[in-house]
C-alpha cells in the first residue's frame, strides 16, 4: 500500500488538462499586461501599478473560483478575465473577501520578483520624438474601449522604457499559477484540512530547474559588475523563497 506522502505527490502531480490550463492563465495576464502596459513609464512603475490586480483575479480564479472556466471565444460566453484585469474596481466575488496572510505574501513576493527581472539602469530610457506620444494616445483614442484605458496610463514623458518581454513574463506567472493549482488540488482532495500553503516539495523536477534556470537568467542579465553580484543574486532568491514558501518576511542576517 502506498505511504500517505505518496499518495499526495501523485495528487499534486498536474494532469496534461490541468496544465493547459494554467497555462492559459499565465498567458492571459502576460499578454494582456504587455499590451497594455505604458512603455513611457518604467518598468518598476508599470508592475506596481498595471500588474498587482490582474495576479489577484487569477489568484482568486486558481484557490476559489471555477477554475476549469477556460473559454476562448465570444461564441460560447466569453470568460470575464480580461474585463476584471481592466476594471481595478472590480467587486471580485470568487473566494473569501480577503486572501489568507501566506497566500497574500506569495503574491507579492512574485509581484516583486516581476519587478526586479530588470536591473534599475535599464530604466533610465530612450529619448524619442515627444509626437509620438501624442500619435499614441490618438490612437488609443480612435481604438475605444481599450484605448480609453490606454490613455490614462500614457505617461507625458518622451522616452521609451525597457519593458520585461511576454515570454519571461509568461514563464514567471506560469511557475506561479502552478503552485496555486497544486494548492486547490490539495483543497479540493482534503476540503475539511487546512490550506496547505507551501507546495514546492511537491513541485516536480522540471519545475524546480525552470525556477533555478530562471534565476541564472535574470542574475546574468542584470549584472556587469562585480559590487552587484551579491545584492543581485541575494535579491532574486529572496523573492523567489519568499513566494515558494508563502512567507511575509526574511531573517537579516540571512541577507
């Protein structure tokens, strides 16, 4: 007979649905954020203002909503998804009024590690023509809708930003959306236990080498010289430790 343990690790393990499905979520946000993010803001700027609510819809939607509720066209009922990213005030019903303590740290320790994916020099800017801005919001004006949300986040500045690229984003959120759906599996299989925050020794291998790939990667791109190697290196596994393991705060001396 199968030790208890085992029996959770083969319940934690994502079926080839469950996995496209995560996979949707992830795409959805990443895709939305990047097409309408304000390239004239930094990048910092537009995670902490742009990126926030979109990860709480999804958050909600994985732990407490219909999670399965991934419709791709108009003609069946479109999902609401992108309509709740846009509206900032949206009244989100799925789940309790408040996100639970560790699952409200996870979420900002991955809203941090979006914004350090760029080093701060990156953000200093292009300077472009100032008619383009305008020839944007224009744009965004005749678009409707959408654009309408576009010009209240086009910045009056005239330089063009570094902004993260939709597949980082994408693998980043994807790793995020995994570890919620993992924690619903378990709620869903123990509905009278406790919320099993912290899932990562569940996590298969794959996952574990895209999260320590992915660390190499923005440690590379963000450091050229030797006085940044250790604050960078430290920054990026704080935050990914932190959001791991659902924790608000960090021991100093560990720093």
């Amino acid at each position: 007979m199968p030790s208890d343990n085992t029996t959770t690790l083969n319940a934690c393990t994502l079926s080839v649905s469950q996995s496209a499905k995560t996979r949707y979520y992830a795409n959805a946000v990443s895709s939305w954020y990047c097409s309408t993010l304000d390239p004239y803001t930094p990048h910092a700027s537009n995670v902490a203002s742009r990126l926030r609510h979109p990860v709480r819809v999804i958050t909600r939607r994985i732990l407490y909503g219909d999670v399965d509720k991934v419709l791709v066209g108009a003609e069946d009922g479109e999902d609401n998804l992108e309509a709740e990213f846009t509206n900032d005030d949206a009244d989100i019903k799925e789940g309790p009024e408040h996100l639970t303590r560790r699952t409200q740290a996870r979420m900002e320790a991955f809203i941090s590690s979006c914004s350090v994916a760029l080093r701060a020099e990156d953000e200093d800017g292009v300077d472009i023509d100032d008619t383009t801005t305008t020839e944007r919001a224009n744009r965004a004006v005749a678009s409707g809708g959408k654009g309408n949300l576009l010009v209240r986040n086009v910045s009056t500045s005239s330089k063009v930003y570094r902004q993260i690229d939709h597949g980082d984003l994408m693998l980043r959120l994807d790793l995020y959306c995994r570890s919620l759906r993992r924690i619903r599996v378990l709620m869903d299989a123990n509905p009278n236990k406790p919320m099993e925050e912290a899932v990562i020794q569940y996590e298969p291998k794959k996952t574990i080498r895209s999260r320590v790939r992915l660390i190499v990667q923005t440690y590379l791109r963000n450091v050229d010289c030797v006085r940044d190697v250790h604050k960078t290196i430290m920054t990026l596994l704080l935050f990914s430790t932190m959001e791991v393991l659902a924790i608000e705060v960090w021991p100093e001396e560990l720093y």
